[in-house]
C-alpha cells in the first residue's frame, strides 16, 4: 500500500469534524488557496535579494562556524 492510500485509509476512519481540522492544517502550511501570507511574502522576497545579491549576506562555510558564533554570542 503506498503512502495516498494509507493515507485514503486513514481518513476514512476519521469524523468529519477531525477531516475538518487536517484540511484547516493542510490548507495553511500547503497555501491552498494560492495567496501567500505577508510574512511568507517577505520571506520569499529576501530569499531572491540573497540569491541574487549574497554577498550583502553573512554566509558560513560550515555547521561548526554557525555554532561558534551562536556560542560567541552567548
């Protein structure tokens, strides 16, 4: 069974109230009604400003230079 139909199976076993409430959820991370957020809007704004100006951006080489300056900054 692949993962649509355990998911098809799942649902069935749900109430109507508690489908209610996962499409409420889905709706919200999924951006099903097409028009993004104004937080997502800015987001998505400043990641093309990066992409097409990094260098205004401070970037790491490594997970360990991110924790060094986490653990300066404490």
């Amino acid at each position: 069974m692949n993962a649509r139909d355990k998911l098809f199976t799942a649902l069935d076993m749900l109430t109507d109230e508690q489908i209610e409430g996962i499409y409420n959820f889905l709706k919200n991370i999924a951006n099903i009604d097409g028009e993004p957020n104004e937080e997502m809007k800015q987001a998505l704004a400043e990641s093309e400003d990066i992409a097409n100006d990094p260098g205004k951006y401070k970037s790491y080489s490594s997970f360990g230079e991110i924790m060094q300056e986490i653990n300066n900054e404490v």
